[in-house]
C-alpha cells in the first residue's frame, strides 16, 4: 500500500459516506416508500388504456413499453451502442483468416446429439420470448441473447468450423446484424414515411394515434394486442442481439496464431 | 412424401415445445407461433435429420415410449437403491473401474440414446467414446467384471435392444 | 410539437446511415465509394443542421416529441440557440474530417471507419439535442464508444492500444457516475426531463403534468447529482485533474479523429457544465449556495489546467502532443470563462470554443501533412515550408491560438474573456489568461521556429501526390476563421448571436416554457 | 427505523454502496487490467442494483406486484388497481438500458485488453507514457 | 408477510459485499470470475425479490452467462495470475 | 370417482416429491464422502434423475390433479414433464462432458481405481 492508494481509497471512502448520507437523509424520499412516483403511475396507467390511446403503447407490459415506446429513442441508441462495439472488436481483430487453424474437433459424439435435439428448442424459446415481449416479461434482447446462447454453443460442441460451413461466418453474421438494426430503423420512422407520403402530420417512433398524428400501427392480431411498433422491434432486435453477440463472441475466441498473423501483415499508414 | 415426413417431425416436436414454453392458447400466439416453427424448421432440419423418415417410423416411437417406461421403472430403480446403499452403508464399499465395452448400434442417435441411458443411472458414466472402432470407456462404481462382453451385459445390453429398434 | 422533424431526425440519420455499412460491405468492394457516401452524408448533416440553427436564430427554442408523447412522458429533443450553435461547429468539424480523412486514411477496412466517425457524429449532436437526463448519458455513451475505437484504430501499433484501455477504463468510470447521478436525479426529482428537473429545482412545490412534484429532500440529491456529472463532464472537456487521457488518446488516433476530439468530446464537456450548472441547477434553484462554490472550485481548475498545459505544452517533441497540451490549455480558458457565471462571460466561453476547435482542428489537418511526409516529431513540421498553402494555414491557426492578430477570432475571444473577468472584478483570472497565454506563446514561436528550418521527405508516400482534397479542407478552415475574426469587428448582429446564445442557456424559462408547453 | 422492514432495506441500500466503494478502490489501485476489468464489471452492476431498489415500494397489504397486466382489462378501473399495486417500472426500463450498454463497452474492452497482451506480453498496467492508469 | 423476501434481499446484498471483498482481492483471476459471478447471482436473487423479472431475463444471460464467458476467455488468452 | 382420480394423482405426486427429496439428500451425502471427482459425479447423477426428473414428473401429476387451477394446469404439467425429459438429455451430455474434459485434462485424480482401460489403449 503506497501513498496513492491510501489518497484513492480515502477519496472513495469520503464518497461512499457522503452518497450513504445522501440516502439516509431522505435524498431519495423516504426508503422503500408506500407512495409511487407520479410520473411512473403515468406510465401503469397508460400502457394499456384503449380509452385513452393518445398516451397508450398498447402493451400489457410497462417495462417493454417505456423501453420501447415512450423511451424508444434511448433504446435505438442504446443497441447502436451494441453495434459499435460489435463492429469495433472486430475491427480490432481485422485480417484474421477465418477457416485456417481453427479447432475442429468440438466434444464428444454424444454431447454433439444432445445439442442437436436441443438447438430447435432454444430457437423457438428464444423467439417465444421475443413474439411475447409487450405481453409477458421479456422482450427482444432477452430472445436475442437466448439464440445466441445457442450459437456459442454450437460453435464450442462443434467447433467454428462447423458454424462457418452452415453459412455463418463472421461477414455474414454482421450482415445479419446490420439487417436487425435496419428492421429496427424502418420500424421507428414507418409511420413518418407513410405519414409523408400521405401528406398527414407523424411522428419518429410513432406506434398509436397520438395528438394531431391519426396514423397507427395494427393495434391487435387476432386476439391480443400487438403494441403497435412493438412486436416489429422486438423481432428484429432479437435477430439483431443474437447476431451480434454471437460474431462477437467468435471473434473474441480466435486463436493467437490467426490474430498475429494478422497482425505481421499489418497496415499502420500514418 | 418422406422429405415432408421429417419436416413434419421436426415441427411437430418444436411447436408442441413452443406451446408448453410460451403457456398459452391464444390464436395470437399460435398464429406467431406456427410461423416461427416452420422458420426454426427449415433452419435445423438438415442438422437433424440425415435420413429421411417414412411411416415405418411411428412403430418406432411406439417402441421409445415403451422404452422409456421400461428404463425408468427398472433400471433406474435398481440403480438408485444401489447407489443409497453404498453411499449411506457405514464404510464406503466400492471398486470403481474403467472398463470397456463395445455397442453395436449403427446410427449417432441411437448411440447417444445408448450412452445417455448408461450416464443416466447412477453408478456408470460413459467417459469417452470411440466411434471408429465402436466402444464405451465407461466408468463403473462397483465394478464386477474388467472383460468387456462380460461389463456389457451388465451394463447396457438391454438399452441397446431398444435403442437398435428406435433407431436401428 | 412536430414543427422541425429535422432535429430528430438529425442523429436518427447519422446512425442509420452508418449502420448500413457493414451490410454494403459485402457488395461493394471499392473504398472509394465509402469515401463519397461518408463525405454525402455528413454534408447532409451539415445542411440539417444548419436549418435548425436558422430555426432557433429566429429567437424559438425548437422541440421535438418522440414518438408524439408529451414532455414528461416521452423523450423529447430540445434545441435552444446554445446548443444550435455548437452542433452546427461540431457538424462543421466533423464535414471537414471526414473530407480530410479521403485523404489521409488509407485501410482494407475503411467502410468500418466511416462508421465510427458517422456514429461519433450522431453521438455529439444528440448529446446536443436531447432534453432528457437519461438520454443524454446513452448519447455520451455512443459518443465515448466511437471514440475509444476511433483511437485504437491503428491497432499495429501498441501506444494506440494502451492509450485506449487508458482513455476507455476512466470513461467507463466517468460515465457511470453520471449514470448514478440521471439514477439520484429520478430518485428524488421523479422525471428525467431536463426542462421539468430545471423547473423544479427553481421552485419545489411546483407539480408539473404526468410526473407531479418532488419526491424526497431535493437539495441533499441536487448536491450529490451536480458533484457526480461535473467530475464526469470535467473528465470529457479533459480540464486539470481529469486531463490526463487527452494527451495520451489525441495523439495515437488518426490525424482527422484528433481533429475531431476537440470540436466533438471537449466541446460536450463544456456543453454538459454549461447546461447543469446554469440551465438545470441554475441562478435561484435549491442548491444555490453549493453552486456558487463548485463555479469556483470550477475557476480554479479552469486556471490551473491553462497553465498546467501551456507549462506542459513547452517541453513537448510531439507535434501532435503539443497540439493536445494546447487544447487543454485553451479548455481552461474557456472554462475559467464558463463559470464567471455572467452572461458575457458565456458568449466570451462560446466564441473561444469556436475559435479553439477551429484552430485546433486546422493545425492537425496541416500538421497530418507533415506527419505522412516525415514523422511525428516537431521538426517535420519543417517539410511544409515547400507547400505555400499549408505552412500560411499553419501559421494562422497558431496565431490564432496565440491570439494577437486582431483579424482572427482568437484575439477577440481573448479580449472578450478578459472583459468578462474584469467585469466581475476577477483580477487574477485576467492575470492568469495573460501569463498562460505568453507562456503557450512561447511554444507556438518554437513551432513557427521550426517552420523555418526546412526538413526533407523521411519517406514516399503516393498520397502525397494529390493533395487537393487537403488543400481545400484547409482552405476552407482558413476562410472560416478569418470570415469570423472580421465579422466580430464589422458584422454587429454577430456579436449579438453570440451574445444571445450565452443568454439561450441562462434563460431556464424559455427553455422550461418550449419543453413542457406553457 | 423502528419498522423492521426499513431497517432491512437499509442494511440492503448501504451494502450496495459499500459495493461502489470496493469495486472503484479494485478498478483504481489493481495493477492487472484483467482485475480492472472485473471491477469494473461489479462497479456498474452496482449502480443498477442501486437504480432497482430506488424502484421498489410497499403496498399497504401484502406484497407488491410486477410492472405487467395479468390480463387484458376490461375497464379503466382495472388500471387503476395495477397501479396501485405495482412496483415502479422506470427504473427497470433505465436499467434495461444500462446493462446493455455497459455489455457493449465491456466486450470492446475484452479486444482491447487481449490486443494489449498481443503486443506487451502482460496485462499488467505500464508505468511507462508518464504516469499511473487513473 | 414482506419481511421474508426483504431479509432474503438483505442476505444477499451482504452475501454480495463479502464476495465483491474477495473478487477485488483474490490474486487468481479465475477464483475472481468465480467471485464476480456470486456476486452477480446474489444480484439477480435482490433483482428477483424486487420484482424485476425484465431485469432478471437480462441480467442473468449477461453478467452470469456471457460476461464471465468472455472474462474467462480473456484470462485464457492472456494470464492467470495478477503480481 | 372424478375426485378420487384426482386425489390419487396428486398422492402419486407427492410421493414422487418425497422420493425426489430423499435423493437430493443422498446426492449431497455422496458428494462429502465418496473419494474422488469420478465417484462424486456418481451421486450427483442420483441428485439429477432421482433429485429433479422424478420429482418433476411428480409436480407433473400434482399439477393435473389439481383442478381448483382451471385449464392452465395442463400447462403446468406439460412443461414440468417436458423439463423432465430436457433433464433427461441434459444431465447425460454434461456429466459425460464433464468426465470427458476431466479425463483428457488429467485435472482430476483418478485413484482409487481398480482397472484402467482407456490408459492401457493410450486414450481416445
């Protein structure tokens, strides 16, 4: 223990004291209140409302809805976020080759069968949760993340050979991704296209009938309610995250060989 | 006819999994449903299937049901009492071994079905397989025998009597 | 409120626009083509955001409703004349890099660059934009992740690497206390829109539509929120303390990137003071008596980072170190300006923001030329003395930083600072912008030195051959400078611009009455 | 603090900060970055944790209920009962938002930290560039 | 009635300081991954008692699942053991 | 007699459910006092078909005779029987993986053991 860590230490110290007195102080309000703040009572009370659909998403789920619908801007940006980094880790491992020396040999016979039987399985329960976000807890990043579950797991059983062969490579899962982000896109300015199209007033990231905007998604299929734009963003964001996820993971796991060979050919212009 | 066959099997088996999973009858869910079946079909059926299936194939899932009952009601039993007995006996009395024993199933399914039983009583578990020259590393608890014919008959001829019928 | 769909479509469009390149990646091969569409859609940007600019010169503060919900509820983007005005430089900026960048950046991978600078684009404006505390930390975070890329981007090269980690370990940091304090200002304001929070801080009892009043002791949370974010946006506008990673991240990016950080990073750390500390936590609201005093603990950074980083700026061997020492330097001053607290002292801050991202940005885009030719260190800036246009836009802009040719805007910002310290009875911050300025003098005259003594070619490079698009970034940088030195002195309505957007972001009123419609 | 459940719930609030307290010394004064790494990871979890215990609220009777509608309602009414009910579905949203975001920053880290092995053969921190990581 | 998930939240946020203690200080790196995920599990557990079922579905693949995935692989390719 | 089909699902239910107990408890026993990780994963493998398949199967039957739950009860039970075969398939692949990857890593000990035959033929 030097001198600087005893500074830093003190310092987070003095802050974690001060944040501790902040709470205890009634900072935040009282703790573990009986009362809910106003403007989350606007939202439980609007999620779902057909007699008020001006301000509805048309979801029974409020977390999908604000996620969504009411704060769907920060979420385009947010999976953007994920975009960047997805493109940025294999921008830094550009000019690997991807089929040379990678491990083909997986695990066993009988873990390979087990995780055959198994794959359509965690596809269709990770598109479940993403078709059911706007009705049950879950939502498209979570479906997303499911499926990509699926494809590290084939890729470790066996091996990324394997998962390039059946047409996933690294170039085609960001393609893959980048289609999930434009679904994403196209889904958030529909109805301003339609809405310029027509000549009638819309917004960015419309869903429902809203002040001076008359145009709507489908509020319902069949006999439940879709959310208007929601089950669209939900569908393209879980093929986007399950794209996404799963180029990166492959590219974090290439070997040392491929990643400094491409490293000797390198391209350092200043 | 067969090809539609194995696409048929494969659906069938996601979309009742999809109906338990998501716990709802709702046409909203089933319509959404259905469709994400037939997409996760198309997408996996080639890593499924190898051989066509044809309608010879119910008598084989008649005969994998029977089997299962046979296997949880007998083997597991036998096996769980043993392994009771052995782990609350007052000194542990037990000779583990790995033997090896040869399988005569043709097909990977019916090979994992084969291993799977044998992991999945108490007291064996399959360590490697070797797929060449067809045999079980297994790793036996109370061993009884270090002659491979002699372990297989102890240990796995029944499952693969069934399993050679399911999947031939 | 849909009367400009171009403010939220802006970064919408940079961000789209950038996601479909991975995806044309597989058809089209040529890089060129990247260069074009890059080039095509940051002048799109440019044009947007130049309308909106218009829009709010016209005296309105511009909103816009996401997805048609009203303020409290949903996201709204909010544009007054301040922000208008450093979106419009930063666009400019980003224009001019990404024209520099056909130039100067030659990869297998290209398209993926582009990318980056589209998304650094899209992050800087929505944190410019946007009017809801939560969205403007995931803005942050696009704008920070681009950059952390952005700066490893030549990943041959192992400096680039560990000045990376460096630059992105301490941002996540940063930005998460930021997030804890949009966390603490939900917890006890019960909204996150910043014309709401701003309106209640003022005055507590007030219960606003949808999210009602306050809901536990505001000014305990207020205290600890404005402490976190301003150590966050002290770590982005990179002033003393928290300077560390500048000098250490600017240098190892490509040359068009360090040129961008200041106009896009820098320039969001001071726009994140101005907006919490005289918009949100303004003059009259709960926390008045803490705010005076962080203003002058602020002051005092601001002080000692501009003479810490003119001192530093002398003993540099870098040519692109130096430049990043100056710009904390000149970050300083601008933040000495920021927190007079005065309105004069603001439009002072605004103009040396302009004046400092342009100046910044034109000795990068000469000194690159330099680099490619003959390396990094002070010397080679000698080989430009052959190029007649660039060794004249290199000696602007370090007179401009210098700042006593009176036909530049750098002068007048400094003469502006000074009579707002004055003005205030700052005696010693005046003193302090003199001294730091003589000593950065110093090593601007041992650069314009070694702009004398001619340095050979250290190596060929076939981009040297075609200089034009350089040519004219350069020429379009210097055009823009001497057009805004002359129209401080000859232009009135100018000065008056400038003057009213310092007042945009003191004015919470106009701001409160155009977000929640009142 | 007499109510039993107060006093729980601080014990809880204030074990969370005590978290931010060592998981920023970790990021700080630990010189392998792996270690950075991990402490970061925790740091920012923390504050999310933070963010859903802001969330949370007692009912009057019984124990508070998820931000979903069970079935679709029939009248406005029923709405009303949710939100009577409910907890506080905001902070889940932001912190939805959060975790994603800090998933994307860690796994760029990941790359970075495993290119800096490639060329330094450590993964401890460098004194060299004039100075400490912070 | 409420007092039971409270205390279960309570344990486990003070199970949680104990295990951050030990991720921060083990000079392995794997017994910090293996700390970091008890960590993260007793998150999920406050997550769950806080009726946050969203953000358990999310946080459960992320910081048990992929994160220590992805930190074990780094440890993997780079070293074990910090000086 | 509707009722009484019911209460005998339900006491078939419950019966699973203790047996399921019993096996957790040996599977927890086995763990502390068995000698090696081999043997261990013997007792774990109890701990995972008598410890969770069977009394998955006995939430199943639990779950169809109680019909105060209304129709959802089919679902309950469909998806504990089809956890129960996931189990199934689950439980095998991993142990065996788990022994595999022990084994050719050489991390665990192996002794005590009587006869080798996977070392005698020099492995896979």
């Amino acid at each position: 223990m030097n001198f600087r860590e005893v500074v830093i230490a003190v310092s987070i110290a003095l802050m974690v004291l001060l944040l501790a007195y902040v709470i205890e102080a009634g900072g935040l309000g009282p703790i573990a209140p009986q009362r809910l703040r106003e403007l989350a009572a606007s939202y439980l009370l609007n999620t779902y409302n057909p007699w008020n659909i001006i301000q509805s998403a048309q979801s029974l789920e409020a977390v999908t809805a604000i996620v969504w619908d009411y704060r769907g801007i920060d979420t385009f940006f947010e999976t953007s976020v994920l975009f960047i980094s997805i493109v940025g880790v294999s921008l830094l491992f550009r000019g690997y080759r991807e089929k040379a020396g990678i491990s083909n040999r997986g695990l066993s016979e009988i873990v390979k069968t087990s995780t055959k039987i198994l794959s359509p399985l965690i596809l269709i329960s990770g598109l479940s949760i993403a078709i059911h976000g706007h009705l049950t807890p879950g939502g498209g990043f979570q479906g997303g993340s499911f499926i990509a579950v699926l494809l590290v797991l084939l890729s470790v059983v066996f091996s990324l050979d394997f998962v390039v062969e059946r047409g996933l490579s690294t170039s085609r899962l960001l393609v893959l991704r980048s289609l999930g982000l434009l679904g994403v896109l196209a889904t958030s300015v529909a109805l301003l296209v339609v809405g310029l199209l027509t000549g009638v007033n819309a917004y960015i990231f419309q869903n429902m009938v809203r002040e001076g905007a008359s145009l709507s998604m489908p509020p319902w299929f069949l006999d439940r309610p879709t959310g208007g734009t929601l089950l669209f963003f939900n569908v393209f964001e879980a093929l986007a995250v399950a794209a996404g996820l799963s180029l990166a993971f492959i590219v974090l796991s290439l070997r040392r060989e491929e990643v400094e060979e491409a490293l000797e050919k390198g391209e350092w212009y200043e | 006819m067969s090809r539609a066959l194995s696409y048929l099997a494969v659906f069938s088996m996601t979309y009742s999994f999809y109906i338990v999973f998501s716990g709802t009858t709702s046409l909203f869910s089933l319509v959404l449903g259905s469709l994400g079946s037939i997409l996760v079909t198309v997408l996996v059926k080639s890593l499924l299937i190898s051989r066509e299936l044809s309608l010879s194939d119910i008598r084989r899932l008649t005969y994998l049901v029977l089997y299962y009952i046979y296997y949880m009601a007998v083997a597991e039993v036998r096996a769980h009492i043993d392994i009771a007995k052995i782990v609350l006996s007052r000194k542990i009395n037990i000779s583990p071994a790995i033997v090896k024993i040869p399988y005569y199933v043709e097909t990977n399914y019916g090979m994992t079905l084969v291993a799977g039983s044998i992991t999945n009583t108490p007291g064996t578990i399959v360590i490697q397989v070797d797929t060449g020259r067809k045999y079980f590393y297994v790793h036996w608890l109370v061993a009884k025998t270090f002659e491979p014919a002699r372990a297989r008959e102890d240990i796995s001829t029944s499952f693969e009597k069934y399993s050679q019928k399911i999947f031939g | 409120m849909n009367k400009l769909l171009a403010v939220g479509l802006l970064p919408l469009f940079l961000m789209g626009s950038a996601f479909v390149l991975p995806g044309l990646s597989l058809v089209v091969k040529n890089q060129k083509f990247y260069r074009v569409y890059a080039l095509a859609v940051s002048l799109i940007g440019l044009t947007i955001a130049s309308t909106v600019f218009l829009e709010t010169l016209r005296g309105e503060v511009v909103t816009y409703w996401f997805g048609g919900f009203r303020p409290p509820l949903g996201i709204i983007y909010i544009v007054d004349l301040f922000g208008a005005t450093l979106g419009l430089l930063s666009m400019f900026i980003l224009v001019l890099s990404i024209a520099y960048s056909n130039w100067m950046v030659r990869s297998r991978s290209e398209y993926l660059y582009y990318t980056f600078m589209l998304s650094l684009g899209a992050g800087s404006i929505g944190c410019l934009y946007t009017g809801d505390i939560f969205n403007f930390f995931v803005m942050l975070e696009v704008l920070s992740l681009s950059a952390y890329v952005l700066v490893s981007f030549y990943r041959d090269n192992p400096k680039s690497i560990e000045a990376s980690i460096r630059y992105a370990l301490v941002g996540m940091v940063a930005t998460s206390l930021y997030l804890l304090a949009a966390f603490i200002i939900y917890g006890s304001y019960g909204t996150l829109n910043m014309a709401d929070v701003a309106l209640k801080s003022r005055h507590p009892g007030v219960s606003t539509v949808y999210s009602g009043g306050v809901f536990g002791n505001i000014t305990f949370s207020s205290a600890i929120a404005i402490a976190l974010s301003v150590w966050t946006f002290t770590f982005k506008a990179a002033i003393f303390p928290n300077h560390f990673w500048l000098p250490d991240a600017n240098p190892e990016a490509p040359t068009p990137v360090s040129a961008l950080f200041v106009a896009v990073i820098d320039l969001i750390g001071a726009y994140g003071i101005v907006r919490f500390l005289f918009t949100i936590f303004g003059d009259g609201s709960v926390v008045d008596a803490l705010r005076y005093d962080i203003l002058f603990v602020l002051h005092l950074l601001g002080g000692l980072s501009a003479v810490v980083g003119a001192l530093l700026l002398l003993i540099q061997t870098d040519v692109k170190k130096f430049i990043a020492y100056s710009t904390i330097s000149h970050m300083g001053l601008a933040f000495m300006a920021i927190t007079v607290g005065t309105e004069r002292g603001l439009a002072a801050a605004i103009l040396q923001l302009i004046s400092n991202s342009l100046s910044e940005a034109l000795l990068f885009y000469t000194s690159g030329v330099a680099i490619v030719a003959a390396g990094r260190s002070i010397e080679s800036i000698g080989y430009l003395r052959k190029r007649k246009l660039e060794s004249a836009a290199f000696l602007i802009g370090l007179l401009n930083l210098f700042g006593i040719i009176p036909l530049l805007v750098g002068f007048w910002s400094k003469v502006f600072m000074f009579m707002a310290f004055l003005e205030v009875g700052y005696l010693s911050s005046a003193i302090v912008l003199v001294t730091s300025t003589g000593i950065s003098g110093i090593g601007y005259v041992k650069l314009m030195n070694s702009l004398l003594r001619e340095t050979p070619k250290a190596r060929e490079d076939s981009r040297l051959g075609n200089t034009t698009a350089v040519k004219l970034v350069i020429a379009t940088t210097v055009i823009t400078l001497l057009a805004l030195g002359i129209s401080v002195v000859a232009l009135p309505r100018f000065m008056s611009i400038v003057s009213e957007a310092g007042r945009a972001a003191v004015d919470y009123l106009a701001y409160v009455r155009a977000a929640l419609g009142m | 603090m007499s109510d039993p459940v107060s006093l729980l719930f601080t014990v809880l609030i204030l074990s969370l900060v005590v978290n931010i307290g060592i998981s920023l010394y970790g990021v700080f004064t630990r010189p392998s970055l792996v270690k950075k790494f991990i402490s970061l990871t925790i740091f920012s979890d923390t504050l999310n944790s933070f963010a859903i215990a802001l969330g949370f609220r007692r009912v009057v009777e019984g124990y508070p209920s998820i931000a979903v509608l069970a079935s679709i309602p029939e009248d406005v009414s029923e709405l009303a009962v949710v939100a009577n009910t409910a907890v506080d579905p905001v902070p889940q949203a932001l912190v939805l938002t959060a975790i994603v975001i800090g998933l994307a920053v860690y796994m760029f880290l990941a790359g970075l930290i495993v290119m800096y092995y490639r060329h330094y053969r450590t993964t401890h921190v460098r004194p060299a560039g004039g100075g400490s990581i912070e | 009635m409420e007092l039971v998930p409270i205390s279960i939240a309570a344990i486990s946020a003070l199970l949680s300081v104990v295990a951050t203690y030990l991720a921060v200080r083990s000079r392995d790196m794997m017994s910090a991954v293996v700390f970091s995920a008890i960590q993260s599990t007793a998150y999920a557990l406050i997550y769950y008692v806080l009726m946050a079922p969203d953000i358990v579905l999310v946080y459960v693949p992320v910081s048990v699942g992929i994160l220590p995935a992805v930190t074990i692989l780094l440890i993997k390719k780079t070293e074990r053991y910090e000086k | 007699m509707i009722e009484l089909i019911d209460l005998a699902l339900v006491l078939a239910g419950l019966a699973l459910i203790a047996i399921g107990v019993f096996y957790d408890f040996i599977g927890a026993i086995g763990l502390l006092r068995l000698p090696n990780f081999y043997t261990r994963l013997h007792a774990a493998t109890a701990g995972a078909i008598g410890g969770a398949v069977v009394p998955m199967i006995g939430a199943a039957l639990v779950a169809l005779g109680a019909e105060y739950l209304g129709p959802p009860r089919f679902f309950l039970a469909g998806a504990a029987f089809a956890s129960s075969i996931l189990l199934m398939i689950l439980a095998q692949a991993g142990s065996h993986a788990l022994a595999r990857a022990a084994y050719i890593s050489s991390e665990a000990v192996r002794e005590p053991i009587l006869y080798d035959a996977l070392r005698e033929e020099g492995g896979d």
